[in-house]
C-alpha cells in the first residue's frame, strides 16, 4: 500500500525543477507586485500601506492616460500592420516569383531584420532618421523630395515621432509574419489548389476562394502574437526614443520603468503594473477567444 | 490577342520593378550599416550614403575593444546557455509527464502553466528587481538566467507538448512491460523522437536570450557584466559622433547570429514558427 503512494507520486517530481523556478521567479513576484501596489514604496525604506492610493493616483493622472492611449494605438498598429504585410510578402514570395532560387533567397531576406535584437534596430534606426547624417535625409534629398538645408527630424517632432517609431517594427516584423504564413500555406494540400484550377478557378480566385481562408486561423495567430509583443514594445522604443520627445512615445511600459528606475516610485509604478497586466489578461482572453471561433468557422 | 499579352508582359515587368524596390527597401538599411563601417567620418560627413574607398577591418579591431565586446559576447553567451539548459530539461520533462506519464490532474497543472504565459518580464520587473537584491543575485549573471527560464517555461512547455503528442502512447506502454523505467524511455525513444522539437525550444528560446535587453538593463549595472544589448546601447551614448565605429559595432553585434543562421537557416525558421504557433 505504502509502495503504491509513493510510486504514484514519482511521476509529479517530473515537474519539480520546473514547479520550484516558476514559484520563485514568477508566482511569488506576481504576489508581490500585487501587495506593493497597495504600499507607498521607494525601493529602499519599509514599504507603507496606502490602500488603494495608488490606483486613484494613475487614474487621475494624465500621464497614465497618455501612455495608455499611445499602448493601444501601438497595439492597434500591430494588430493591423505587421501580419497582413507578412501575409503580402508571403504571396509574393511563394506566387508573384516564379524561380524558386529567387523566392528562397527573398524569403532569406526578409527573414533577416529578425535576426536583429530590438534595441540595435531601435539604434540603427536612430542613425536612419538622423536629420543631417542619416539614410533617409540622404535618399530623399538626392531625390529632391526635401531641402537639405532644413530636413525634418522625424523623431524629434510630436507629429511624426510615432509613425517613425513604428516603421523599424514593421520593418523586422513583417518577417516573421511571412514565414509564418509560408509555414501555414506549404501544409494546404495541394489537390485544393489543382482541383479549383481544374475547375476553371484563376490564380486569383484560387488565392482569396481556397488559400486565404484556409490561412485565416494563421493569420489571426499572428495578430495575436504581435497584440502580446506590442505590450511588451519596449526594447526598441526605448533605445531609439527613451519615450521622447517630451514623452510622445512613453507607452506604459516605458512609463512603469521611468516611474520605479529615475523617479523611485516603486509602489505607485507596481500599480500601474497590475492596471497593465488585467489590460492583457482581457485582450488576451478575448483574441483566445476568438482564435477558436476562427478555427472552427475556416477549418 | 497582341494586345492582351502586351499588358500581361507589362503587369509583370511592373511587379518586378515592385518587389525589386521592395527588397532594396528591406535589405538597404543593413547594407548602409555594413557599408558605413568601413567609411571614415569624414566621408560619411560628406556624403551619408556613398561606397568605402578601402576596406579598413581594423575599425571593428578598435570597436571591439571601446566595448570590452569579449566580455560582453561571453555574457551574452554565458546566459543564453544556461537559461537554454535550464528551459530544455524542466520544460520537457515536465511536458513529458503532461503527455505521456500517468499523472493525475493534467490539465489543471497545464492550465497553470500555460496562464502564466500572460506575465511578461515587464509586469514583474519591480518586484524581481527587488527579490534579486534579497537574494544578492543583483549584477550576477544567473539572476538573467533564472528568471529568464522562468518566464520561458510556460511558452517551451507547449512546444514540447505539441512536440511529444505524436509518440503513440503504446510505445510506453509496452516499454513498461518490458521493464522499463521511465526516464529511460525518456532518454532513449522520447529524446530521439522529439528532436525536432528540441531543436526548435532550443533556437527560439536561445534567440530570444540573445536579444533579451530588459533584464540585462535592469539587474546587471557593472561594466563587466554587459551583455551584448546593453554593450551596444551604452557604445552609443559614449561614442554619438563616431558614426564608423557606431555602425561598426552594430555589424559586430549582428554578425555571430549572422554566421548561425547562414548555416542553421532551415532550423531558425522552423524553431520561430513552431515558437509562434504553439505560443
């Protein structure tokens, strides 16, 4: 009898490494952020309850907004952009060119800006947009599209500096995103394809009757994926703009590291932290959502 | 009939000029960093986009030394490797009891796990820091690699579950009646099975380390503890005016993953596809 318990309990020290790592690292600060949130904290003295304090405080406060407002035109730009250009990239990869050297060598490529961390792109694109040095001041000037004695500093203007911010990240992501949709598109069969062309169907119609709805579950996966890592855009942001100028690109996630790492305002920064992580929670629970009626309607 | 095969070779002349314009748009700005390192100051002064006269590799020799680079791709390494270690063997063997051990209450423990895919490094960044400094683990590199894993496990577990789903369970079934362990079905038919699998955790979770900036940024502040993120951002406060040896130590950041994927390209994809799609 006391064999049989401890030989039914062997198979759960399978999980222990991971079990022991996770607490720590992971459930234990998620309580601990919890609690903080409630304290007046400045990372070094003893923590003071407050109670809800904190949360009035990002509520009434118009930075919090702000930064709110730019995390969600940022996620809304990801969700958008970045997997419909891969998708594009993807059909011209694998239909518009014919030779299939050509195709693998394109797909190389656009695969490269991957490969790249987020904050070298953030400094490379820096160099890009330098108003006197930089790529684009060079190409557009040689093409008599701007006047190189008074060239725009996209990054450092309110009306510009956003869109500018967001171009690095289409430029590496829409990589991902096409080899995503390469991946999903080799695994249609084929006698879908050839059955419609034997029935008339042109290469168009083939595309938008039978592949693209068979690629829409991807499709929204990778909405889905570039929805989380725009939550986390951090990196190349703050390399590139450390949320200037003023604080025109401070998302929230830049607006939580400003708080705790220069303002010492560790408690209220934990706050804003919970605010973010329930914001996730939600959206994530609804595009999971989604994604299986998705799945279930195109497959 | 002479007509219509006019436009047709027009449509298709045109749409090569597009993805030629395309591709010069996406290749350019890595070929202008690889172009401007080999170009004095002044000439990029004088002329922002124009083609080195020589090629002067010692620039890279002097970048290397500003950054301490060494030392920085040894961090760099350091970490990614262990936190791989750590990920590749809690994260399998725990997806092997999910799906092929008897185990009782597999999906509630799934579900656990796979929530905690939510939290990102960025939500707990306040209170890591601070239980980093408790445990004195602050500017050492094994705080990186733990919470690291950490964070990774949920992710790597569904890989390898995805992964070790298409061993039929009669396989095991029968090794146990043959009289054998299970670590050692583990070792000898899940491990060799499941190699692709292995390969993709490994490439996108070592991928993801390399590139990893926040932690880095937050829990290792001493000079000798930079890892290539950081290395390269500080170079870039320190050196603003020296463009050369800015684009310089870009490519020298770039070009190790560079040279993997040169030879790993098939494994590279297929590891972020398969990151993606369990994800």
């Amino acid at each position: 009898m006391k064999k049989k318990g401890v030989k039914a309990v062997i198979p759960y020290l399978y999980f222990l490494p991971m079990a022991i790592l996770l607490a720590i690292f992971v459930i234990y600060p998620l309580y601990s952020l919890v609690a903080t949130s409630f304290t007046k904290w400045d990372g070094l003295s003893a923590k003071e309850f407050i109670g809800m304090k904190n949360y009035v405080k990002a509520f009434r406060s118009e930075k919090f907004w702000y930064s709110m407002k730019l995390t969600f035109v940022w996620t809304l730009l990801s969700i958008l952009i970045l997997q419909p250009v891969g998708v594009l990239l993807s059909v011209i990869v694998e239909y518009v060119v014919k030779r299939r050297r050509a195709s693998g060598v394109m797909r190389v490529l656009f695969f490269l800006p991957m490969l790249m961390s987020m904050v070298a792109i953030g400094l490379l694109w820096q160099l890009i947009y330098n108003p006197s040095l930089g790529l684009l001041t060079s190409v557009l000037s040689k093409l008599n599209l701007i006047d190189i004695m008074n060239p725009p500093n996209l990054l450092g203007s309110r009306s510009t500096v956003l869109a500018a911010a967001f171009i690095p990240t289409i430029w590496q992501w829409s990589g991902f995103g096409m080899i995503l949709t390469s991946a999903a598109m080799m695994s249609i069969p084929s006698e879908l394809t050839e059955a419609a062309a034997i029935d008339g169907a042109g290469k168009f119609n083939q595309f938008f009757r039978i592949t693209l709805p068979l690629l829409m579950p991807t499709i929204f996966l990778g909405m889905t994926i570039n929805m989380i890592g725009a939550f986390k855009g951090f990196d190349m942001l703050y390399a590139m703009t450390a949320g200037g100028p003023a604080n025109y690109t401070t998302l929230t996630s830049i607006f939580i590291y400003k708080l705790s790492f220069t303002e010492n305002k560790f408690g209220y920064a934990c706050a804003v932290s919970v605010i973010l992580i329930l914001i996730v929670i939600v959206f994530t629970m609804i595009f999971n959502a989604a994604g299986r009626k998705i799945d279930e309607r195109f497959t | 009939m002479g007509n219509g095969r006019r436009i047709r070779k027009f449509l298709s002349l045109s749409a090569k000029v597009m993805i030629g314009l395309l591709l010069i748009v996406d290749v350019y700005p890595i070929i202008w960093m690889f172009l401007n390192s080999f170009r004095t100051n002044n000439e990029i002064y004088a002329n922002p986009i124009g083609l080195p006269k020589s090629f002067d590799f010692s620039v890279f020799a002097e970048a290397w030394v500003k950054a301490d680079f060494g030392r920085a791709l040894f961090n760099s390494f350091y970490i990614a490797f262990f936190q791989v270690v750590i990920i590749v063997a809690a994260a399998s063997l725990s997806a092997y009891a999910l799906t092929i051990l008897n185990v009782r209450g597999k999906n509630i423990i799934y579900n656990v796990i796979v929530s905690l895919q939510v939290v990102s490094g960025q939500i707990i960044l306040i209170p890591l820091f601070a239980l980093m400094r408790d445990m004195g683990l602050l500017d050492h590199l094994w705080a990186n690699i733990l919470s690291g894993a950490a964070l990774s496990f949920p992710l790597a577990t569904m890989i390898f579950k995805g992964g070790f789903q298409s061993i039929p369970r009669e396989l095991y079934e029968s090794a146990v009646v043959d009289g054998c362990s299970d670590m050692r079905f583990f070792l000898k038919m899940v491990f060799p099975l499941a190699k692709p699998t292995f390969s993709s955790v490994v490439i996108y979770h070592a991928l993801f380390s390399w590139n990893e900036y926040l932690f880095a940024l937050t829990f290792l502040r001493s000079a000798k503890n930079r890892t290539v993120t950081t290395a390269i951002q500080v170079f870039f406060t320190q050196w603003q005016a020296n463009w050369t040896q800015l684009f310089a130590i870009l490519c020298l950041a770039l070009i190790p993953i560079l040279i993997l994927y040169i030879f790993l390209q098939k494994y590279f994809i297929a590891g972020m596809v398969a990151g993606a799609v369990k994800g």
